[in-house]
C-alpha cells in the first residue's frame, strides 16, 4: 500500500465543502481541509472509512427512495435513484437523480436530502443553499456537463423502526413505571405525531432549492487538486520516515 501514486488520487464531491476551507491569510490549508485530507489519507492507504453517523443520516438512508418519489410527484417527472459512480481527472462523485438522456449527458442534476422533522424542514426556504452542497453540486455538473440542478429538501415520515427506536429513547428519559403510563403515551404519542407527515399536503413537503453551475468554482476546484495531492504526498513521507522499515 506504501507505493500509491498520490498524483492520482481523486476528490469525492461530498469532500469539497472542507477541502475548500484555507487559513485566515489565504495562504494556506485551513486546519478542517487538512483533517479532510487525513480522512482521505486512512482510507486511500488503509483501506479504513470512518463516516459520523446522526440519527439524522439513517433516516436519510432509509426513507432515501420515498424522498426521490415524492420530488418525482411535485416536479412531475419519473426520477430513478442514479446506480453510476462518475469520475474524471480531479473529481468522484455520485449524484443522487438526474434529467436527461443519460447521468453522462444530464441537462439538471439534482441532489435530495430528507428532513429529520417539521422544524428542521422549514428553516431551508429561508435559508438558502449552503456552500458545501453548492461546491457538491458543481462537481456532479462538471462530471455530467449539467448547467443547473438543484438541492430537493424532502419531509416524509420515518420508518417505523426509527419511531420505535426514538420511543424506546423517550420511555428511558421519563422515568415512568410502565410504558403504560398515561405521561408517557401522550408524549410518546406526540413524538409519532412529530415524526409522521401524510396528513401534510405533498406539495407542501419539498422545498427545492435551485443551483446554477459555477464555472469559476469548479476551475477553482480543479486548481486546488494537485495541491491536495501534494500535501497527501508529503504526509505520507513524514508518516513513513517516522520509523523506517528495513
């Protein structure tokens, strides 16, 4: 594993939200770029990924195909979950749905998200498009030539082993005799309410925020590769002269 060509090493677009952070002074990479980087580095040369995993992401996992269906309903369109790892000279990415012939020849890319609750839903249409999702995007359009797309927040209810699981949590942290207890159901009950959305309108359950490719951006991107690739391969020295093998 010692003899990986680091000049070779592509940045997945899920990356670039840290990979693009620098020091105050511009003049370097900024301390979340590097540790980025070491991520990159243990899986590159290990074999190992260590991903932080939220209650909020397994949702996201599971209920994945929901979402995709109900931005299929709203825009009107048959969208199929994209199968195709893409990559070029600089980029890895793996877009979530797509408009278009093909995901090599897309016009509109677009990348779907699903809310944890109501009141984590909401906030986006006031929000906007957050940097790392914005550089993410311009990957996949640099990787399929699309000139716009979009970030699809998406509320549906979560799976029942995920209401389970958050009612198990409630019936530990109220120190209630039973599961029977009449505070408990009314808070257990209010918590399925919380996290279940059929009642809401469908339409009324994505706010699809656009995004336009950025050109400049993504040159910006590509700039900074074979300086990542530096620093990768300059660990790499200080971490294998630290206790030279014979």
């Amino acid at each position: 594993m010692s003899n990986i060509n680091w000049d070779e090493i592509r940045f997945r677009a899920s990356s670039w939200g840290n990979l693009l952070t620098e020091t105050r002074d511009k003049k370097g990479l900024g301390l979340t770029c590097q540790k980025e980087l070491l991520k990159i580095y243990n899986q590159v040369l290990y074999g190992r990924k260590t991903d932080l995993t939220t209650k909020e992401m397994t949702k996201g996992k599971q209920v994945e195909d929901e979402s995709i269906m109900l931005f299929s309903q709203v825009e009107g369109e048959m969208f199929i979950k994209n199968q195709e790892l893409l990559k070029n000279e600089y980029f890895l990415g793996h877009p979530d749905i797509y408009s278009g012939k093909s995901i090599t020849t897309a016009t509109q890319v677009h990348d779907i998200k699903s809310s944890w609750s109501l009141d984590t839903f909401m906030p986006k249409l006031i929000e906007g498009a957050e940097s790392s999702y914005i550089a993410q995007l311009n990957v996949y359009f640099d990787l399929t030539g699309a000139k716009e797309g979009s970030i699809a927040y998406c509320l549906v209810s979560a799976p029942d082993n995920i209401v389970e699981a958050e009612k198990r949590k409630l019936l530990y942290s109220m120190n209630v005799a039973t599961e029977l207890s009449p505070e408990y159901l009314e808070a257990a009950e209010e918590l399925e309410r919380n996290m279940i959305f059929e009642d809401i309108d469908y339409r009324e359950r994505v706010i699809k925020i656009p995004v336009q490719r950025d050109d400049e951006l993504i040159e910006k991107m590509k700039s900074k590769v074979p300086v990542l690739r530096q620093w990768l391969s300059d660990f790499h020295k200080k971490h294998m002269g630290l206790y030279p093998k014979e």
